[in-house]
C-alpha cells in the first residue's frame, strides 16, 4: 500500500475519540499502561499502516459501516488481548489509517464483532 512520497498519517474516526486517547494518560495506572500500548501500536502503524490484520468483510460491525462508510477494516492486536480497529483511507498525497475503537477487554471485543462467548 505505500507508495514513496506519500506520506503516513494516522488520525482518530472523531474528536470524542481523541479526548479518550488523551485522557488515558492522566488516568489511574491501568490507563497510563492502555496509553502505551496504544503509543506503541500507533507509532507501528505510522511506519507501516497494514501492520494490524484485515477483518474478513462478514465480520465488519454495521456500526463501522453505517457511521464511517468503511472500504476496509483492520485490528491491530496489543498485550493483554487488548484490541485497536482502524481503517485505511488513501489519497494521492497520503495514507491515513483512521483509529475507529480500541477495546481494553477481549471481552468488549468479542460483543462488539458478535463473537458468541461462553
């Protein structure tokens, strides 16, 4: 996917989003540790955006659909069973990978793509 001369951006879905990025670092240790590995899994995605795995199209939430019109959806797996889900939007100029949810639970994960759980 990348081209040379185009560069990577990665950006979150919403301002909402954002916030809770940030918000993370002034949180309880719990978060600061969720801070870093998001860190971490953003600094990998702006080297290579295709670093997360694609998510078979039968598995996209319609949410993601409905409110981002997504072409594409990957999950950047992180310690703990934690989970980020971004897409890729392309232009000539750059490569965006757009941050659309990150989920501190497998758990939260699993309801999310309708994964039944015991």
């Amino acid at each position: 996917m990348s081209k040379p001369g185009r560069e990577v951006v990665v950006g979150f879905a919403d301002e909402k989003l954002s916030e809770a990025y940030e918000g993370l670092k002034a949180g309880r240790f719990e978060d600061r540790e969720f801070f870093g590995a998001l860190s971490t899994a953003i600094d990998a995605l702006k080297k290579n955006p295709e670093a997360g795995l694609p998510v078979s199209r039968a598995l996209w939430p319609k949410l993601y659909v409905k409110k981002y019109n997504i072409g594409n959806l990957r999950k950047y797996d992180m310690p703990r069973g934690w989970r980020l889900v971004y897409t890729i939007k392309t232009s000539e100029i750059n490569i965006i990978a757009v941050l659309l949810e990150w989920f501190d639970s497998h758990k939260k994960y699993e309801k999310r793509f309708g994964y039944k759980t015991g």
